[in-house]
C-alpha cells in the first residue's frame, strides 16, 4: 500500500468517523427539540380545553342569571317550568323555551355583562363577544359587539340550545387568548428555555469537541505524514552512502570515502537526535525525567554552538555574544539542546542572504535570562499564541507558502517542556518580517 492509498484510507476513516458524530449530534438536537414542541403543544391544548370549558360553565351561569332578570317581566299567574337535564340539554334550555313560548326575548347583551364579572374573576381577560348562533350549522345570527372576529386562535364555548328543536343557541368566543395562555404556561416555558438553553450549550460543546478531535486527529495525520517523508530522506542516504562503501569502489578514493562515511554519521546522528527528543518529550509528559542541575558556565557552550551551526549551515550565519551573567543553574545536556533548537529554528526561518544571532544573559531579583535574538523572518501573532504546542509545525505544513523548511513540530514543544522541567519559563516576541527574540527564564 502506498503513501497516496495510506493517506486516503486515513481521511475516508476520519470522514466516516467525524460524519458519524456530526449526524448523531444533529439528530439528538432534533430529538431534544422534538420532545420539547410536543410536551409544549400538549400543554397548550389542554389549558385552551380547560379555558373551554371555564368559558362553558361561566356561559351556563350567565344564562341562569339572565332568566331571573327575564322572571320579573312574566305575567303574574304563568310559571316556566324545567325539564330533565341530560348531556346533551341544559336545564337553561328547558327555560329559555319557555321564555320564548311566553314571546319574551333574551338580551345577549346582558348575558355579555354578566358573563364578562365572571370572566374577569377567572382573569380572563382576552377579547370576548357573546353570539347568538344556530347549534346545527354554527351560523351566527347576532352578536353583543360588533366586534369583527378573526379565525385564527380564537376559542369557542360550547353552544348551549336556547330552544328545544336546537334552532338557536348562545356561545361565548374569545379573541387572542394567548396573553392568558401563556400566562398559565409560564413557569413551564421558563422551564423549556432553560432545558433547551442547557441542551444547546451541550450540543456546542460537542461540536467543539469534535473539531478539536478533527484538529488533533488532522495534527497526527500531518504529523506522521512529515516524520515518514523527513526519515525517508535522511535513511536514504544512509542507504547510499553504505551501497558504495560496501561496494569496494571507493577503496582507491580515501577524500571521498571520509565523505561518505561524514555523510553517514550525520544522517545517523540526525535520526538519533529526533528519536531522543521524541522520548524526552514524552518523559516529560509524565514527569519521569528529572533535571540534574548545576552552575553551566555559558561562555564555552555558546562558543561550541557557534563553531557547530557556522559550519553546518548552509547560508552566512552571524553571531554576538553579550554574557552579562556567566553562568545557569540547569541540566547542561538539556540546556544545550534547548539553545541548538533556538538557533536552528532562527536560521531555518531566515532569509537567504544569511541572519544575525545575538545571544545575551542577564540577572534579575529571581532569574537567569538568557535570550536569543534573530533579523530572520519573525513570527506573526496568530502562531505566537499556538508555537509552542505539539505538532505545531506539522500542522503549518498546510499553509500555502510551500518553501517553508520541514519539521515535525517538536523542537519549541521541546523548549517549553523543558523548561517547566527547570521551574522556569519561556517567552517569545517577534515582528513578522523583523525579528524573532526567545526569552529563557531559569530560576537563581
């Protein structure tokens, strides 16, 4: 299987992986919201039921107290008289036929006073009118207001037979009751908010975890991308440099022999040195290594760095020394492995024509400071906030400027673990295009 197949078979797994929890997580808010529309429209219907028939019951009394008004206007020696009261006809019914074979007439306009005091001690306070209507087809004959109705959201009692043959009835219709609805419904749709408040913010959080999984998983993938290409290069040498001397025909030629064996060396030493910082990194991860720390005299290690990076690097490197404190308390090796990534990382990111390096140190009332300054490309604010970070480098290999020196992302992860290693701490500052300056802060 080769890279390109690799590559592909580690994508479409991610893709499944990321397209698996992203419908997940937008089928469970659906879910969320689902539930909650319903529990709220069950809600609603039964409360506007329950207005129903407070609004039937309030009408029933009205009627009631409309036929003692009536009963003072009947004729002296005429009685009305009820009849059986059943589901279906009203004891109201029973009178009011016999009101109308009298030939006297209801007023719905009474019937809407009184029914409005009994409204208004329910706190019902919507909008109302009071209909005579026909029970069978629902035609309105008459109205106590002349109050045009809307079909929309209104809310009828039921329709209580005013005559036995059902020819006429009255009903009450309130307009806009959804002030009064959702005035019941108010600790439950506080309730609802808060729950789906909750129920978003989780499926926030989720998302963000999943693009930080994507972000990480994206930041390996990369990561393992550069490690294989940047090893294949160092071991292919290798590779050639033992083909020729193995080979016999370099025998003749001792220069030329030395140079491939240099050659050799170097890509092994190469190799050693990344495998090394991989480990220690992840020592100190765990907090399994352990710093032996002692006064290193500076003065000789920046002398030795300078001999070794002048001559290994492959444009003009300058640099200054300004050593105003003499000496670090710090492990030496680690010490010297810190300020070879610094001044690596300064010529790597560094225009053609060559770079400056100054090097200086300094006391302070609790730390040695030891900086390294360089004029080489600077860093901009957006990578000074994530530079330090694993895999950091690999990750930028996705950026456009394809001339960007390869590397895994570990060398300024290195830096800083080390130095929380020390107890210390480590700075950077940089203009893009002007300068890149590390601050080393190890504690006296």
């Amino acid at each position: 299987m080769d890279k390109k197949k690799i590559k592909e078979f580690f994508a479409d797994k991610k893709n499944r992986r990321f397209a698996g929890l992203s419908a997940l997580t937008f089928l469970g808010l659906i879910g969320a919201l689902a539930l909650q529309a319903v529990w709220l429209y069950n809600v609603y219907t039964l409360i506007r039921n329950d207005i129903q028939k407070e609004c039937t019951s309030i009408l029933d009394t009205a009627l009631y107290e409309e036929t003692n008004i009536i009963s003072s206007h009947i004729p002296d020696g005429y009685e009305i008289l009820g009849g059986p009261q059943n589901d279906s006809i009203s004891s109201n019914t029973y009178l009011y036929e016999g009101i109308y074979k009298l030939g006297l007439q209801y007023s719905i306009t009474e019937i809407d006073s009184i029914a409005g005091v009994y409204l208004h001690k329910k706190d019902i306070n919507a909008d109302y009118v009071i209909c005579n209507v026909n029970p069978k087809t629902k035609e309105i004959y008459d109205k106590s207001n002349t109050h045009k109705l809307f079909q929309l959201g209104l809310i009828k009692s039921d329709i209580i037979p005013t005559r036995l043959d059902f020819s006429q009835g009255v009903q009450i219709i309130l307009e806009n009751p959804f002030k009064y609805i959702f005035e019941r419904m108010g600790l439950l749709i506080i309730s609802t908010l808060i729950i789906l408040s909750f129920v978003i913010s989780c499926i926030i959080c989720q998302i963000r975890i999943i693009a930080r999984m994507n972000k990480i998983f994206q930041i390996r993938e990369d990561f393992t991308y550069a490690m294989i290409h940047d090893m294949k290069t160092p071991l292919s040498s290798i590779f050639t440099a033992l083909y020729f001397l193995h080979s016999g025909r370099l025998d003749n030629k001792p220069e030329t022999k030395e140079k491939y064996y240099t050659i050799a060396e170097n890509e092994v030493d190469h190799l050693l040195t990344l495998t090394n910082k991989v480990l220690t990194l992840s020592k100190l991860e765990s907090h399994k290594l352990e710093m032996n720390r002692e006064d290193v005299p500076l003065e000789p290690m920046v002398e030795n760095l300078t001999v070794k990076f002048t001559a290994k690097a492959q444009k003009p490197v300058r640099f200054t020394a300004d050593l105003k404190a003499p000496a670090v308390y710090a492990d030496k090796e680690y010490l010297e492995e810190i300020l070879s990534n610094l001044i690596d990382n300064a010529i790597k990111y560094s225009k053609p024509e060559g770079v400056d390096i100054r090097i200086r140190s300094e006391l302070n009332e609790k730390y040695t400071v030891v900086k390294v300054h360089d004029n080489g490309l600077g860093i901009s604010e957006a990578d000074q906030r994530t530079i330090f970070n694993k895999y950091e480098r690999a990750a930028a290999g996705r950026k456009k400027n394809k001339n960007r020196p390869s590397g895994f992302g570990l060398g300024l992860n290195f830096v800083q673990q080390v130095m929380h290693a020390h107890e210390g701490k480590v700075f950077v500052s940089s203009i893009e295009g002007e300068f890149t300056e590390f601050a080393l802060l190890f504690p006296r």
